[in-house]
C-alpha cells in the first residue's frame, strides 16, 4: 500500500427501498395504520429516495465490475435471489429486509471506497506531531520577542509582566499555530490505492464468512439474572432500575406528532417501528451483534462496551428471526465515519437505510473491521480511537425472545470476575460447561 495525498468529491448513489418508514415530512407516501400503545396511528411508509451520482462519466464504474461482482451484489444477483428466496418464519418481514438489503450494502461498499480511495482520511499522529513541535517553537519565539525574561520565582514572563502562559498569549499562540498547521490542512490526508483495499475487502470478508456469530454482551452484575431467569431478558422485562438507567440522555429524537422526547422506550418504540418489528406480536427483541473477521470480537463480544462477559448464540435456531443494521438502530451510535451520509438520509438517522440481512451484514461487518485496520497507524494513544472504534458494530436483534437453550457458549475475557464466574459455576451446574474463559493479550 502506498498512499498517496489528494481529495475528491463525494458519491453517494442511487438508494432506493419500500415499505419502510422514513418519518420524513417531505417523503409522505401511502399511509397505514398501526397499533401502539391502544391507539391507532398512521406512519408514512417511504418512498425511492433518489441520491444524485458524482458524476455522468462513471467514475465508480470499477465497483459494479472487481467489487459488487465478487461481493454477489449487483442488480442480477439481487433479482436472482429475491426470486428464490423462501422464508419459513416472519416471511413479509424478512422479504422486506431482503429487498432493502442490497441497496443499502452497495451504497455503503461506494461510500466505503469514496472515503479511503478518494477523499481520505487525516493523518492525526503526524498532524500532532507538527502542530506540537510549531506550539513549543512559537513559545520560544514569543518568550525571547518579549524579552526572555522570568520573575523572582523563576516563571517565565512577558513584556507585561504577567506569566508568559497568560490565556492572552495563549490564543495568539494557537492562532499561529493554527495559521502555520491548520486541522484541516489537505496535506495532512491519506488515500489508499484502490487495488490494495479490494484485495484487503476480499480477504477481509473470507475471514468474516469463515467465523462469524452473533453475540450479546452483559455486564457481570447481571448474569445472575440471566441465569435465574433462564433468558436474555428484553429491555421490556428488564427491572424497574435498569430501565430508569436506560433512561439516558442522548440526541433528541422527534416523535409522529413532532415532539422531542429523550426517553428510552419511546426512542426504542420510533425506531421498532421503522424496522418493521414493534407491532409484531411476541417480537420482544433482543439485541445481539455480529462478531468475526480479524478483529477480537469473537473473544470480546461485538460490542464490548455493553459488558465484559459474552453469550455467544447457537444461530442454526435463529432462521428468519435475526435482521441486521449498521450500527445502532435507535440512535447515530456505532456507525463507522465512511457511512455517516446515510445519517443524514431521514430524520430517524437513516436507519431504513441501514438494514441488512445475514450475507450482507457479513459484508458490513468486513467494511467496519477494515475501517479500524486503515485508520489506527494515523491515531495516536491520545485520539482514543480504541474507545471511539468499540462503539462502532452491526446490530442483530434477534424477534421472539431467547432463552439459554440458544446459547452455545459464555466467553469471560475480564480476569478481574474469573473468581465470580466460577462461582456462578457451582451455583448454576446446568450452565457451567458453557463458561469459558478467554486468555486473549490485552490490546494496548
């Protein structure tokens, strides 16, 4: 790999999907009904969201020959399989789902190839490292044009007499610096050859479809509950103080009478129903994600930041009762920066535009580890981006709720509670041989 410095302009193609609903005022189609909470209420479903090309001349030509080929992605694959596809369980759902799906991946296999391939990405370490070296020179500089001079305690001072750090100084410094090294200087940025991040996608997703499952991360303090319950216990059942605690605050999500309202049931009701699943009888989800590729989130869950233990699924049970989304369905969280556009697509973060099924989230999922691999070099240990990068996953909620005959192993990758899961090994015999526990390097 070999990149090289430029930007482009941003393609965003073509997104089309029915019979879902946008919530947009200004994409009202046919009207239906719905039941909610004992009253009957209309959302609007959407209509072809139309997304204008980068330009005439085909410039992303490439991607329907070397990508969506292989990817199984293109328009013949998508109407081959649409009218083959049989589903058992949850059949207009699932249909649905299926006919989103290939629109939304080809339009996140563009924007992925777009934001590495043609606009690129900043290279922060060595942008810190020029703006930290500017920083100390113009202090130095500044300190001697004011004199050289410190104090009696030895503190360096200005012409005025007052500490050479005065916030004063301080923002003429930073305006310098910035003049000198602006945040968004052009020259700062990478592109990756396209070839090369190609062959990575291939060798990414081989990975991906070798061993890939769905996981559902827990904190310790509540697999306890799991046990004495014998299930995963949908939001829905959960205690009254977990609920409260969901309760959080977050942006602010705008209701079907366009009412701001923070709550948690009622942002998770908002985006139930643009997935099609809240009027569903005994749909109750449960909210896994999807682990594999090179990544550890086979041994550290998909989503570790909701807890350190991990239910790993036995999926041969979950058939037509699992669909996909990049990132969170209920708000903008865990979507990777390259699909940030589709955020903007509806009021409800896009979501509609996030859907996928099985085969296509394995291709999301490939995307997002990638997007982790090509950005780590250029952050360094002060950007967090190992923090910011462990929020980002493709959710799977799981419909009909799931008890511990559909979990085929616990994974404990936290050698603090080693010693409490041992004893919840005495406890609950039944459960102990799924415990295991993970000898995985910390990452640095």
């Amino acid at each position: 790999m070999d990149p090289k410095s430029g930007i482009w302009c941003i393609l965003i193609s073509n997104m089309s999907f029915e019979n879902f609903p946008t919530g947009d005022a200004g994409e009202q189609g046919e009207q239906i009904p719905f039941e909610a909470e004992g009253q009957e209420e209309k959302i609007s479903f959407a209509k072809e969201v139309k997304l204008e090309d980068k330009d005439s001349n085909g410039d992303f030509e490439f991607l329907e020959k070397e990508v969506f080929t292989n990817l199984g992605i293109t328009a013949e694959d998508e109407k081959k399989y649409l009218d083959g596809v049989e589903h058992q369980d949850n059949k207009e759902l699932m249909d649905k789902v299926d006919k989103v799906s290939f629109p939304n991946i080809r339009d996140s296999v563009k924007m992925f190839f777009d934001y590495y391939c043609e606009k690129g990405i900043y290279n922060h370490e060595k942008m810190r490292r020029e703006r930290k070296e500017a920083e100390e020179k113009a202090w130095a500089d500044f300190w001697q044009a004011e004199g050289g001079r410190t104090n009696e305690e030895g503190v360096k001072i200005d012409s005025r007499n007052r500490p050479l750090t005065h916030w004063e100084n301080g923002r003429m410094i930073e305006d310098r610096v910035n003049a000198a090294h602006p945040l968004d200087y052009e020259g700062n940025k990478i592109i990756f050859d396209r070839k090369d991040v190609i062959q990575k996608l291939e060798e990414e997703l081989a990975k991906v479809r070798e061993n890939s499952t769905l996981t559902y991360n827990v904190h310790y303090d509540a697999v306890e509950k799991i046990f004495e319950a014998g299930k995963i216990l949908p939001m829905t059942e959960q205690p009254e103080d977990v609920r409260l605690g969901m309760k959080k605050t977050g942006p602010k999500v705008l209701d079907m009478f366009g009412s701001a309202d923070d709550d948690y049931d009622d942002r998770r009701r908002m985006s139930e129903e643009v997935m099609g699943i809240h009027a569903q009888k005994n749909s109750k989800p449960v909210y896994a994600a999807l682990a594999g590729g090179s990544d550890k989130s086979l041994e550290r869950g998909a989503a570790p930041q909701y807890g350190e233990v991990v239910l790993v699924f036995s999926e041969d049970k979950l058939r037509d009762r699992v669909i996909f989304v990049e990132g969170d369905s209920m708000n903008p969280m865990g979507m990777i920066d390259a699909i940030r556009p589709k955020e903007k697509s509806s009021v409800r973060n896009g979501l509609e535009h996030r859907m996928l099924n099985r085969a296509h989230a394995e291709v999301a999922k490939a995307i997002y580890n990638l997007s982790r691999q090509f950005e780590d070099p250029y952050y360094g240990k002060e950007d967090d981006l190992i923090g910011h990068k462990a929020v980002q996953y493709i959710e799977a909620p799981i419909l009909g709720g799931v008890d511990m005959s559909y979990i085929k192993e616990i994974v404990v990758d936290f050698p603090e509670i080693e010693f409490g899961m041992e004893g919840f090994k005495k406890d609950y015999p039944q459960y102990a041989h799924l415990i295991r526990f993970s000898k995985s390097e910390s990452e640095d």
